[in-house]
C-alpha cells in the first residue's frame, strides 16, 4: 500500500447514505473511480480524490521511492511484487505462511529473524537449491525428503530409489519439517525434536552454478567428472546445500512477507494471512479456539504489563481516607479553590513570559537576518537614507481622462479593438492608424462626408466574417425567444425606445439579406457596408454573446421625428441630431442611422465583430505564421550575438597587438646603433696604433670592412623589420576599425531583431510590460502587429503615444488583501495619492515627458512619464522587472510621446470651438487627420 508522508494511504468507503441509496435508487447516478474502485456522489469529491491521488508526494512501501503520485506508486509495489514472489521459493512459500499465521510479535523484523532461523537449513520437495560437491558448486533440484526417522536406515532410504519419482508413495504422506517450521516451539526445543542435520535429501543435479575461469585451465579429467555429475541423482544432507541469495535472504523474505501478511493496530495483535492468500495456499482462515485463547492470554499479559508500568510511573494509589465533617469538608474546598486559584496564576503568567520571549526571539532573529533585494516589492519600505537620497514617496498623478471612460468597460473595449485591429491589419488588408485617429472616427457623427476610417474597418471585418461559421437569424431567434419570456411575464407590450418587437422583426427582414455576398469595393467607397453590418448582426449575433442587440438593431433601423434648425444655413443642417433617449418613429437605413448611434454602441458593435474574427481561418493562420518567424529570429539573434562576441574578442587582441609594438620597435633601433658606433670606433682607434705591421694592418683594414658591412646590412634588416612591424600595426588598427563597424552593424541588427520580435510577438500574445508594486499593469501598445515603431528614414511613429496603468485584477486584488500585517489601503493612498488609487477595471495613462509638456490648455500637461520611472524602486521583484523593460524600450517610448505630442499642438482645438465650427460655413472637415487616412493595404478588387 503506497504511504503519504509515512502514513498507509487508506481507501475511501462509500456512505452509509450511498449504501441505503443502492436498494432504494439503484440507478443513481455516481462517480467511480476505476483505478481504487472508490465510488463518490459528487463530482466534487471525485475531482478531489483524483487531484489528491496525482500529487507527486507518494511513496512506494517496497522500493522506497519517492515523488510518485499514487498510481505510480501502486504500479511499483506491483512490479516490485511480482519481481518478488517469482524469485521466491514456491515450495517454501506455504511453510513460510503456515509458521507466521496467528503469530504474536511486536516487530516485523523480529519475525523475518525467527523464520529466517527456522528455514535457512530445511529444504523441500522440488525447490531449487545449490550442491557443493567437493569446493564444486552446482544448481539441483530436491526430488525426495527423507526425515529423521531414515537417518539411520540406508536400507530404508535405498527402498525408495527404484520407485519412480513421480509415483505416489508412504514417504510422500510424511509432511517435513513440521516440528521445526511451527515457531511457537521454541528453538532449542524444534531442533531436538526435528533437528535439520538428520535429514537426508535426493536432489537431481541440474548443470554448474557457474564457469570459473581457473577451471578452464585444469585437465580433461576433472572436466569430464563434472560433466558425469550433471543430470545424476545424489543424496546430500544441509551441510551441503544452500539456496541461492535472490531467492532466499532476510531482505526478501522480509518483502514476501509484509506483502502477505496483516495486522491490526491493537495491542498484541496476531500477524494474519491475507485471505486471498490463505486459500490459494491451503491455509485455515479462521482462527483456532485454542489459538485465540493463546492470543487473547498474550493481550491480556501486555496489556497488564503496561499498566503495570503506568501506575510504577504515576506511584502508588493514595490510602483511603476517612470522611470528613462538613467544616473539613468546607475548608477542604477553600483551600483547593485557592491552590486552584495560585496555580492559573502562575501558569498565565508562565505563558505570558514565554509569549514575551518568543516574540523578543523573533524580534532579534527578524532584525539579524540581512535582507537580500530584490525581495517581494511590498515588503520594501523607504527610510529616512531613501528618502535623503531623493527617492519619491508618492507616485506622480496618472490622468484618468480617457475616451469614452464615463460608461464602465467602454475604454477597455475601445482599447482593445484598436488593438486587434492594428495588430492585424495585414490579414485583414488594413493600414494602421493611431488611437486618437480612432477615438475622432468614433465620435465622428456626420453622414456627409462620410468617414472613410469606419467604412473600411467595417467592411473588412465584415468580409473577414463571411468566412466563420454562423447560424442564419441567429439574432431573430434569440429575439423572440426573449419575446416569448416576456410575454410570459405579463408584458403585452413588448416596446423598446418606442418601437414594438414586431415593428423591429419586420424591419430586420428587408435589410442586409445577402450580406455575405454582396461586394463591398474599396475603389467604391465601401458603398453598402452599414447593410451588410446588420446583416452580419441577424446571423452572428444573440442576446447571450451581444446583450445590446436589440436596441442596436432599433436604433439603426429606425429615426425619431426629424427636427429643422431654420436658424442655421449650413451644410450641415439637413443632419438630424436626436438625443439618446428621444423615441424613435419612423423607418430609416443604416447607412443614415449609423452614424447617428452613440460612441458606446459603435464601441460595442466593434468589440463584438473582433471577438467573432479572432476565430478566423485568415487569423489563425497570421498567428502560425508569425509563431515560425519568431522561431527564425530567435536563431537568428543566436548567430549574431554569438558572430558579435567573436568579433569583440579579435578587436580585444589587436588592441592589446597595437599597445604593444611602438615600445618594441624604439628599443630595438636605439641598441643596434649605439652597438654599431662602438665597435667602429674601436676598430678604428687598434688600427692607427701598428702602422709598422703591414700585414696586421691590411688584417685590420679588412676586419673593419666586414663589421662595418654586417653591420649595415643587420641594420638595414632592422629597418625593414620595423617597417613590417609598423605595417603590421596599422594593418591591426585598420581590422579593429572594421571589426567595430560589424560590431555596430550587428548591434543595429540586433535592435531590429527586438522590433520584429515585438510586432510578432504582439501577433500571438498581447503581454504586459510589467507590474508595480501594488499589482497595477502598465501597457505600452506601440510597434506590435502591423504597426511600426519607424518609419523610412529614421522617423519615429506611435500607435497610442502612451503609456497605460491598469488597475490590478480581482485575483491581484485578494493577493493584497491577504496582507493582513499591514494597512494596504492606507499605504496605497500615501504612496499612490487619494485619487491615484486604482480599483478592477480602472485605467489611467502617462502622456507626456517633464521636458515636453504640451499648452496648459490640453489634458495631457499633469502626467510625467520621468517621475512614475523614478518612482519604481528596484529593491522589488516586480519593479525591478518593469523598470528594466521601461528602460529596453524608453527611446521608442519616449520619441512616440514626443511625436504625438508634436501632432497634438499641430491639431490641438477646444472641443466646443470645434464642434461650433463645424456649423459654419468654410470649415473643412475633411482635413481632419482621421478624415485624411487612407488604406493603402485594401484589396481593390473587391
């Protein structure tokens, strides 16, 4: 049985309820668990036990082995079972459980010593043994067993050896050793009566044990007396017989019987067969009455003996004594109330001492051990030295202004649509356009000019839909049957925004029909796309996965009463413009109802139609082709910081080459002519003083012809040693110019390597450049997907031109309230600010640099991306990772802020002057910069 922290692990038993359940409701349904045969009434309790049993902490009770889970476990006692029990005897196997059946012993070990003891010199009938004959040692086979009784009766032994061994005979009917195997006789006793050295075994020889390489080298005769000894029959006696030691020691015998045996875990508690085992092996499975009364004699005995040793523990029992009077009685009770009393006193204040000490340990253990950073950020205080050091304390405000954050989740849609529109905008055939492009899109209400921006990305999401797979009127479905509950309800008049349910039916049958087909042409201008959207939503769209369906749908099919503004002449003043709430009453069209729908449902229409085409065959395809690309660059990266890392090392060599040189070539040249100097004026000076010895003096003469010739000619080679020196070093020089320009080459590589990975990783994964110390995620959406962080020539391009703070999530948000040391919420509002706290789902942003803040009359002049990065401390984990990710990615950062800072000043107008200019004449809308977007990925076939 496996063991879970050294403890038996022990099967589940089905419900006393459960059991009641099988006669009663034998169809109930329940939860079987094949392996254990376990059975549970909930899928809980199954999940549970199942999550339980795979946990890696199980242990194997045969082999020892460790981090198993429970099936594991059981599959290597099992192997390790029938490992054992095939090596295992299986003669013996019966004699071996007959003697431990009923045994009373404290130990297993004390009982694999006792049977150890009794067996290792007897043998029986067809066991296969080892024979010394004469220092050779063979395998046989006992073929008969003769005991005692024969010791001294050749005779009577030699009258079985003509019968054959296979017949049955009287000698068969003489059980072996059953005085000796029975270990209630103790052992003095058992070898008396059946002593092991009187019996006499017949063992067939099999072949030899082994080939020892020494008796290869010995003659043909004790080779041919060996090979006479195989397949003979001899009769041998214990002295000469062994079993071999995978088949018969302490250690598996100690195995065969803990996987054999039981026993309970009340005192003196006999060791019991198993019954499966019991009957397969002819043994009794209900105990004797003699034997239990032994067994319940021997309990009877321990548990006195322990009792025994109890009360010489606690002393003898105290003398009876005699009653008191009521006064005794009276003072008697006094005076234990007040022993009582003395004695609580004493132990409260022996634990309040030691909770005193306790806590003065820990204090003193907590105040020793150094703190190793990064450490978990919330553990991290500021001091007095941090602060000195001009460390913030607070964070710098983030602005909470965002688009379309007055309705709740509104932002985040909007985010997130942008996102997935930019990020695929190659499958989809779309250019990519920055998020204040989009946000104008959106609050773009004019039918003329229409808005180029919205029809493209309608459409192509719309042509991206045609290909997953969707049920026709899905959404008139999902309308009545909401239709149906209300009338059940009691709601005769099932109107919304004034218009009834079956007004709405009505109108959605003549619109957007054949939306799948219908060629929505860039070259066109989309014309037909608002059709095609509402066609999409009937056969897309249910109240579950698009709970504004129907008022979407009413308020693009539908127009209030039109209101003429005769005070106005502009171009413009055909436009209706209809408050949310007004009632609508007549039949319109999409394409003159869209525009006139509020920022949110635009939003909402939008968000839906990316959730659908993420599914698509075009996406998914874009994402495995961007996960191979991934697997190229990070290769790639590979070979070239490897290839920049040789280079590095070779520019190191040359510059140690270059130091080295100048000095060796100024030594060289000043020795070789101060020598040469020396030895002409000696030469010169021993030549002018013997002008009388002709002969010395020709000598000399030609002597000093010959020095003065190697002497140029080792200097002439001198020279053109060092030139081909100095010609080395500047060769030296001129590699390490070269090798530096690779360098920076690679290093570029390198940068652009990060960019791809970015965009193709922003394909497959939106990820997160980190979280602060209160969980709260900062994003940064440029140069992913389509879009790039720049454009030709060096220039720098931005999608948002911000940097985002989300607060943390629900999962984040119980991470901190479990901090119940500490007041988190007042430590967020001192080092956040009272209104820099963020909750699940709130947003802020970082817009702008200290050194480019834009006209005070923008929203984006209180929020400094300089101060948040000085403000992370990086003594914490997650901090330290943000920051570096801050700092990786801080020039494209930046110059983003500052581009779209620069754009802003260019257009930056008043909301309100911008909308009154639109009602006057001259103001052309058109050169808005949303308005001026162009797609120049649209497949103009379409």
């Amino acid at each position: 049985m496996p063991t879970c922290r050294r403890k038996r692990v022990v099967l589940t038993e089905p419900s006393e309820a459960l059991l009641q359940a099988a006669g009663t409701d034998p169809n109930r349904q329940v939860f079987y668990l094949y392996e254990t045969g376990e059975i549970f009434e909930t899928y809980e309790a199954y999940a549970a036990r199942m999550s339980f049993y795979k946990l890696k902490q199980f242990q194997c009770e045969v082999t020892g082995k460790s981090g198993l889970d429970y099936f594991q476990a059981v599959e290597s006692e099992r192997q390790e079972a029938r490992t054992m029990h095939h090596r295992f005897s299986e003669p013996l196997k019966p004699a071996v459980l007959k003697a431990v059946q009923w045994q009373v012993m404290g130990r297993l070990d004390h009982l694999v010593e006792a049977v150890y003891e009794r067996f290792k010199d007897r043998y029986f009938q067809s066991e296969r043994v080892v024979v010394d004959l004469t220092g050779t040692k063979y395998y046989a086979r006992v073929e008969k067993v003769y005991p005692p009784k024969y010791s001294a009766d050749v005779g009577a032994r030699d009258a079985y050896k003509e019968v054959p061994l296979s017949s049955t005979t009287s000698l068969d009917e003489d059980a072996p050793h059953v005085i000796g195997g029975d270990l209630k006789i103790p052992t003095k006793e058992a070898n008396i009566q059946d002593n092991p050295a009187l019996y006499f075994y017949w063992v067939h020889i099999i072949e030899l044990e082994k080939d020892k390489s020494h008796e290869k080298k010995q003659g043909g005769s004790k080779n041919a007396e060996k090979d006479n000894a195989i397949g003979s029959l001899m009769e041998v006696q214990c002295g000469m017989m062994s079993r071999d030691r995978l088949s018969f020691s302490k250690s598996i015998l100690r195995r065969f019987i803990r996987d054999c045996v039981d026993r309970e875990a009340a005192v003196a508690s006999p060791w019991t067969v198993k019954p499966s085992i019991a009957k397969r092996y002819g043994l009794e499975s209900i105990m004797p009455e003699e034997t239990r009364k032994g067994v319940e004699t021997i309990k009877k005995g321990e548990i006195d003996k322990r009792k025994k040793v109890w009360e010489d523990k606690e002393g003898p029992p105290t003398k009876k004594q005699k009653k008191m009077t009521p006064a005794q009685e009276e003072r008697g009770e006094s005076l234990l109330s007040e022993k009582r009393e003395r004695e609580a006193r004493e132990k409260l204040e022996k634990q309040k001492q030691a909770k005193e000490e306790a806590e003065r340990l820990a204090a003193e253990k907590k105040k020793k051990k150094p703190v190793r950073y990064p450490t978990e950020d919330l553990d991290v205080r500021l001091g007095d030295k941090d602060k000195k050091a001009g460390i913030k304390v607070q964070r710098p405000h983030a602005n909470r202004d965002l688009p379309f954050n007055e309705t709740p989740g509104a932002f985040e849609a909007f985010l997130m649509a942008w996102n997935f529109l930019v990020v695929y905008g190659q499958p989809l055939h779309l250019s990519s356009f920055t998020l204040d492009e989009f946000e104008h899109a959106l609050r773009h209400t004019l039918t003329d000019p229409p808005c180029a921006l919205l029809a493209e990305v309608h459409s192509t999401l719309v042509y991206n839909l045609r290909t997953v797979v969707f049920q026709r009127h899905s959404a008139l479905v999902s309308l009545m049957r909401v239709h149906e509950e209300a009338l059940e309800e009691g709601n005769d008049e099932d109107v919304l925004l004034g218009i009834p349910f079956d007004e709405l039916t009505a109108a959605m049958a003549d619109v957007g029909n054949n939306w799948e087909r219908v060629p929505l042409r860039h070259t066109e201008g989309r014309e037909g796309w608002e059709d095609a959207l509402v066609g999409m939503l009937k056969d897309h769209a249910t109240v579950t996965n698009f709970p504004r369906l129907r008022e979407i749908l009413t308020r693009l099919l539908f127009a209030p009463e039109p209101r003429i503004d005769t005070s106005s002449e502009s171009p413009s003043s055909s436009r209706v413009s209809t408050p949310e709430s007004a009632p609508l009453s007549q039949r319109s069209v999409p394409a003159e109802r869209y525009y006139a729908l509020p920022p949110k449902d635009k939003i909402a229409i939008l968000s839906f139609m990316c959730n659908l085409a993420i599914s698509s065959k075009a996406i998914h395809a874009h994402m495995e082709s961007c996960e191979e690309q991934l697997t190229a660059l990070r290769k790639e990266k590979i070979d070239v910081n490897r290839l920049k890392k040789q280079h590095l090392e070779e520019m190191s060599t040359l510059k140690d080459e270059a130091k080295d040189d100048p000095a060796t070539k100024n030594g060289v040249d000043q020795d070789v002519v101060m020598h040469d100097v020396s030895d002409l004026s000696d030469v010169s000076e021993g030549g002018s003083e013997t002008p009388s010895n002709a002969n010395g003096k020709k000598n000399s003469a030609r002597q000093k012809e010959l020095r003065l010739k190697a002497a140029t000619t080792a200097h002439a080679k001198q020279r053109e040693a060092a030139r081909a020196k100095q010609a080395s070093v500047k060769q030296a020089l001129s590699d390490h110019r070269r090798l530096d320009e690779e360098v920076n080459k690679l290093e570029r590589r390198l940068e652009g390597i990060e960019r791809e990975f970015r965009k193709l990783l922003g394909a497959v994964r939106v990820k997160a450049l980190g979280r602060d110390r209160f969980y709260n995620r900062v994003w940064w959406f440029d140069g992913m997907g389509s879009a790039s962080l720049v454009g030709s020539g060096g220039v720098a391009q931005y999608g948002t031109g911000r940097l985002f703070i989300q607060g943390p999530s629900e999962f984040d948000k119980e991470l901190l309230d479990q901090r119940k040391d500490e007041d988190i919420d007042g430590r967020r509002k001192g080092e956040e600010g009272e209104s820099g706290v963020l909750g699940p789902g709130d947003w802020a942003v970082y817009s702008d640099l200290e050194e480019a803040s834009i006209s005070s009359s923008s929203k984006f002049d209180s929020a400094h991306l300089d101060e948040y990065v000085a403000w992370l401390n990086v003594k914490g984990h997650r901090e330290t990772a943000l920051k570096t990710a801050l700092t990786k990615w801080w020039v494209h950062i930046t110059a983003g802020i500052r581009r779209r800072i620069a754009d802003v000043n260019v257009n930056a107008r008043l909301p309100e002057a911008r909308r009154s200019a639109r009602t006057k004449v001259g103001y052309d809308i058109t050169r808005e910069p949303y308005m001026m977007w162009v797609n120049r990925r649209a497949v103009t076939s379409s």
